[in-house]
C-alpha cells in the first residue's frame, strides 16, 4: 500500500498553524516532529549556552547566543524546502531584530549564522554528520559544531573554501574555536 505523505513548501510552513508544543523541522517537504532530548542532552545545550553567552559578552560582540528557536531554510537539491532548527545558533543582534515581527526563519537570501550546534542523539548522528554538515557549508556558515554524547567528542568544522574542515576533540582536550577564540573549554566538561 502507497501512503501519500502531504508535502509543504517554505510558505505553506512558515504559516502553518501547527497548534502544539511540538517543534517541527521541514525536510524535503514533510514535517519532522523534534523529539525532546535527553536529560543529557539538555543539559549540553544549557550548559554551552551559558558558555557561549559567557564568551561572546567577553569579545564585546553585537551577537545572541539562541537555544533550538531559529529555523535555517536549507538549499537542498530537491524540489521540496527543508527548514533545520539548529540546537544552538548565534546570530547578529541586528538580524535578530530584523526578525522581530515574523518567523524566527533565516531565508536563503539572508545572511548566514555565525556559528550553529549540533548535539548529537541516537536518533540524529547520520543526519547531524552528513546531511547537516553539507548543508550548513553550502550555507555559508563559517562555524559548525557536531557535540556528540555518544562518542564523548566535540567536532568543529570551519568553513574553508566552500567545505568544512573538521578538528574533532575528546577527553581533556581544549576545544578550539576560531570563531570565540576566548572560549576556555575542555572537551570533558560538556559530558
């Protein structure tokens, strides 16, 4: 039996009413359901938040730290739009701002993130190491992290002429962050 599976455009989910708490990706046309994490897994991105929130207030950037609330519409090569929700994303004030009377949706046309996180789950690893990770750089954006509980490893990958180079850490390694180069964290701490 062939099931048809309704299929939205970015428009068509930009304006859907979606009635509930659940988070919804867009993904070649059809709703992804966000699952709620782990304890762990939430306590990763409170935990890097606060870091992050830390560290950029020290460089004196003009830049927000925001937790799993930005949608970044996605250049896949299908016909069909997909729209990922990044578990972290820090995004000049001023786009934030510009967004302030719409969707929380950063569209092809608009500037990139400056930096987005990944936290890795059972459910995600294949799609938060591949299918992200071309996406994110066909994007644009300079700074992609992969936060992997699974492996115990941080993987930062910088944007370099079009692809991402990878530099994973493990252990009490100090992660390095060309993007917040005054982040002092070692790898250990974020399990």
């Amino acid at each position: 039996m062939v099931t048809n599976v309704k299929r939205f455009t970015f428009e068509e989910y930009l304006a859907l009413d979606k009635g509930t708490d659940i988070r919804y990706e867009l993904v070649d046309g059809e709703l992804v359901p966000m699952s709620l994490g782990t304890g762990q897994h939430t306590a990763i991105i409170r935990f890097l938040n606060r870091k992050l929130d830390q560290a950029v207030e020290e460089l004196s950037q003009p830049w927000e730290v925001i937790p799993a609330m930005v949608g970044i519409r996605s250049p896949r090569g299908t016909r069909w739009d997909t729209v990922r929700i990044p578990d972290l994303t820090i995004l000049p004030k001023s786009q934030l701002q510009e967004m302030a009377a719409r969707e929380y949706v950063i569209d092809l046309h608009e500037p990139p993130p400056i930096l987005v996180v990944e936290v890795v789950s059972e459910s995600t690893k294949s799609v938060d190491y591949r299918a992200k990770w071309v996406e994110y750089a066909a994007l644009n954006i300079t700074e992609y992290w992969i936060v992997d509980p699974l492996k115990q490893t941080i993987t930062i990958c910088n944007l370099e002429e079009g692809r991402y180079r990878d530099s994973e850490f493990r252990g009490e390694e100090m992660i390095h962050s060309p993007t917040i180069p005054n982040l002092h964290l070692a790898t250990a701490e974020m399990f």
